[in-house]
C-alpha cells in the first residue's frame, strides 16, 4: 500500500506542478511549442543548446520540484536530457523523490471514434545522470531519489551515504535503459530501510559495490530490494533468481560458497596463471578501477611498477579475461615457492582494496606462486594438462636440488624415461650451455666472427655477440617458449649451417658421468618441454 500511495502522490504532484497544462496531439499533428518560458530559478538552471539540467548551489527540494515540471514541461521535445550539479552543490538533508519520474507525464492520439484518448504511458527524456559533484553528506533520506526514471541510460554518482537510512525505491522503475550502477561510495552502515530499493530495473545488469556496502539483513528492511532484475548477474557469475529478491544476496558476489547479486566496484582480480611463453611468468588478471593509477608487483627479484599509462596496452582481447589487463612478474626456476604480491595504489600513494574473483574478499594485496598454480591445476582431469603440470614442477624442483642443495625426489623409482627422439651434434664448431632464468635462454659458444638465426623462409636475425664474466664469447638465442625446448633451431656460423635446440644440452646434462642433479634437472627440461609441446597441440 505504501508505494501505491508513493506512485499516485507523486503523479498528482506532477499533473499540479504543470498547472494543469497537458501537451495535446490530435491524429498524429504536432501543436506548435506551448508559449510557455521557464522561470528563473536559484538552485535549477536548463541550456537549451546542450539540453543540459544543472544543479547548484544549496539545492530547495520545493523549488527543483516545481523548477524541473516547469522544465520538462517548457522543452518537452527534448529526448536526450542530461542532469548533472556543480561542484559545492548540496542536497537537502530529505532527498526523497528529488530527481524521480522526470519526463513527460502524459501523452495522447486519436480513437477510432474521433476523440482524443489519454494514454498514461510516458514518454521519458532524461538519459543521464551525472551528481559527482554531489555534497551528500548531511543526507539522510534518499527514499525514491530517483524513482521512474524509465529512460535513464546513465547513472553517474559518488554519494557519501553515511548519514542515509531510508534508501527504500531509490532506483525502483528505472526499467528501461539502466544496465549498470556503480555504488562503490555507498556506505551502508545507517540504512534501516532498502526495500524495493531496485524493484523493477528489470534491464540492470550489474551493480558495483565497495567496502562500505555491508547491508545486514536483520536490522535492515530488504522486502523485494531486487524484485524483478531479471538481467541482475554477480560478479562470480551468481544469476537472479525470482527465490532470491531480498537481503540475503544483498553483497558482493561470492561463487557457490556465498552468491550475491553484487559486483567488487575496486580492483577485481579475476584470474591468475603461469605463463610459459618465452619466461616463466606469474600472471594476474585484473579488471582495475577508475581510481587505480598504479599496480604494483613485489616478488623475489624486486619490483614491477606498471603506471596507469600501461593499462591500456596490456588489455586481453578475448578468452575468458577479455578486457582485463594483464600484469606479470618474471621467477626462475628456483623460485617455485616465491610469493608474487599485487597491490593497488591510487594518484595520493594511498593503498586500494582488491577483490579476489570468485570468493567477494577483499584485502589490501593479493599473493600467488608457480607452486599454487601447480596444486590448483594438478588433477582436472584433462591429462595433457596434468601432464604439464607434473612436468613442470620435477622440473623447478630439479632445478631447487641443482642450484640450492635441495633434496626432492624427482622421478619415482622404476620410472622410464622416453628417450630423445632427436639430437643434433654440434661436430665441433661451438659448444652450448642453458641459463634457465625467467626465460630459457640457450648460448652458443664460439669464437666466430658471425652467427645469424633463421626467423623464417629466407629471413635471418644476426645474433650479438656478448662475453661471460670469465672471458668466453658467445651468442645467444633468448626466451625459448616451453614448447620450443624440443624444438630445433637453424643456425648458420660463419656460414656453417647447424641445427641446435636446448634439447642438446639435456642430451649431455644425462651422460652417466654428469651429477645425478644435472641428469635430473636435463631429464626433467626435456620432459618438460615435450609435455608443453603435446599439450599445446591438443588445443
């Protein structure tokens, strides 16, 4: 019964406000425009150019009220309005249905009998709000704010709600257009009163949410917050469920374990991945707020900055993060364990909440290893996959017991070993070795003048010659990807052609009178490198 009253009070208020006038169309013939200018008012002003609506000052909820029906009703042939404040503008400690239902209220055609027939189907004008400007801070009501605004396609705000407790049909009805409302400045903790607060923005597709949104169902009136947003997703994937319009799904999207209708407004961590492609590399997948103007990666060889310039170009086009940006941090292969930490920072230093996709927790930063990317993608039953990822780990840890004196077994015993398929002999003219840094990278020793590479069919790179620190000449082929590690090279020395690969160092890395840590370690590089390559042509 309450919003009954609520939609006829504020339809009658309108039909009042307009004195009475209503715009007439008779079989289909536009009148010409009503004689009608609008009054200067002091909190209210209209530029008929841009169809701008302006906000200022100490804003009158009586005067906008009768300022906007004079408005809309003056220049009413505007279908593409847009309300926005300046800045120092301040809202009336009662908010309640400042800015609802602003349209046209009434429109009209011929019957079939000749008489004109009042349709109460209105047309709706106003497509954007932007209140960022908004002093919100003495607010306490926000009942029905923005109510009916059927058309509205934009909703732009950064209200500071500490002081709200009645947010109740805030948006109710903005059914048409509306898809997206970012609310991450709400602060919820004073809200007695959401019911309704969504009903019927049956086009809403997400809402955005911060830190401060933490309704609780038992001291705040939920009833039918999200009655009919049948296109309502949460950020872990949570659907709307006609079962589900009240409080209980009233936060930020938790999976499974803990469904909300909401999505983390701040940085969103949607993924993280190991990448193999040239460098071993930590991957983070981060959807990054408007806020965030740095990220920042700590891990055991230093830190990574990339500033707010870089996003752009680090963006994943397609797949399951399209439109994240990409960030990595390179690790060696002794560096399975090492924790790589995300943060977030804004353009005054200050730290920024991250979310971890898939739970709603937030924190401060966000840490992850190549050691929990092999527990998490150990047995998922695709086995060329779980292949891969048994290769990979025999080979850090090989690398652990080689480099660091560690002692993990790496092959159970009785186990085979598939024999090289391929080997190339290096009949003389170079030797080779394999730094197993981030990225493989495979030097050519030799005391020619010239080596060249082949990139492709009659396209060849000239290598840079480079000198060890104990004096020994040598060029390098960097960054192998996985895959390649089985892979052969063309080479030509000083016009010699050669076919080399990292492969031919794990020939020599298993002679019996190498160290039982290097026949592991060429061992596990091969198998590595031959898992990498089946898995990848399996895709």
């Amino acid at each position: 019964m309450k919003n009954k009253l609520k939609a006829a009070a504020a339809a009658v208020t309108a039909f009042m406000l307009l004195g009475g006038a209503l715009p007439v169309n008779f079989a289909g013939v536009e009148l010409l425009r009503p004689a009608v200018t609008a009054k200067a008012y002091e909190t209210v002003t209209f530029d008929e150019e841009t169809g701008t609506l302006t906000l200022h000052g100490n804003v009158d909820k009586q005067e906008v009220g009768q300022a906007i029906a004079d408005i809309i009703y003056t220049y009413r042939y505007y279908d593409d309005v847009t309300v926005n404040c300046e800045e120092g503008t301040v809202f009336p400690e009662n908010s309640s249905y400042l800015l609802a239902s602003l349209r046209l209220p009434y429109t009209y055609q011929m019957t079939d009998y000749g008489d004109p027939e009042i349709y109460f189907e209105p047309i709706g004008n106003v497509k954007k709000f932007d209140l960022r400007n908004a002093d919100t801070s003495h607010v306490t009501n926000m009942e029905g704010m923005f109510w009916d605004n059927i058309s509205c396609e934009s909703l732009l705000i950064d209200f500071d709600t500490s002081h709200v407790t009645d947010m109740s049909s805030m948006f109710k009805g903005c059914n048409e257009s509306l898809s997206e409302l970012d609310l991450s400045s709400f602060d919820m903790s004073s809200v007695t009163d959401a019911s309704e607060m969504f009903s019927g923005c049956n086009n809403l597709k997400t809402i955005y949410a911060g830190r401060g949104w933490n309704v609780n169902p038992e001291k705040t009136d939920c009833r039918e917050m999200f009655s009919a947003c049948s296109e309502l997703v949460g950020g872990s994937g949570t659907n709307y469920s006609s079962a589900h319009i009240g409080g209980e799904y009233a936060h930020i999207d938790g999976g499974a374990e803990n469904p909300g209708y909401l999505t983390f407004g701040g940085s969103t961590v949607k993924g993280a991945s190991l990448s193999l492609d040239g460098r071993i590399g930590i991957n983070f997948y981060v959807r990054l707020s408007s806020d965030a103007a740095k990220a920042v990666l700590e891990g055991p060889l230093g830190t990574v900055t990339v500033p707010r310039s870089k996003f752009a170009g680090l963006t994943v086009q397609d797949g399951d993060y399209a439109g994240c940006t990409k960030l990595t941090y390179g690790i060696n292969a002794t560096q399975r364990l090492n924790k790589v930490t995300l943060k977030c920072y804004d353009s005054d230093g200050d730290l920024l909440d991250i979310c971890k996709g898939g739970s709603g927790l937030l924190s401060k930063q966000l840490s992850y290893s190549a050691a929990d990317y092999i527990s998490s993608y150990r047995d998922t039953g695709n086995e060329n996959l779980t292949n891969l990822v048994t290769a990979l780990d025999r080979y850090f840890k090989s690398a652990e017991n080689h480099f660091m004196g560690k002692t993990h077994t790496i092959f159970p015993e009785g186990y085979t070993h598939r024999w090289f398929d391929i080997y190339n002999s290096t009949d003389g003219d170079y030797a080779l070795s394999l730094i197993l840094n981030s990225g493989t990278d495979l030097r050519i020793y030799t005391d020619a003048a010239e080596v060249k590479l082949q990139t492709g069919f009659d396209e060849y790179e000239t290598l840079t010659a480079e000198t060890t620190a104990d004096g020994k000449r040598y060029f390098a082929i960097t960054d192998i990807p996985a895959q390649d590690i089985v892979g052969s090279e063309r080479i030509y020395v000083d016009g010699r052609e050669h076919l080399v690969c990292p492969r031919d160092w794990c020939v020599l890395a298993v002679a019996d009178d190498k160290p039982q840590t290097v026949q592991d370690l060429g061992w596990a590089l091969y198998e590595y490198g031959k898992a990498a390559e089946t898995y990848l042509h399996s895709l």
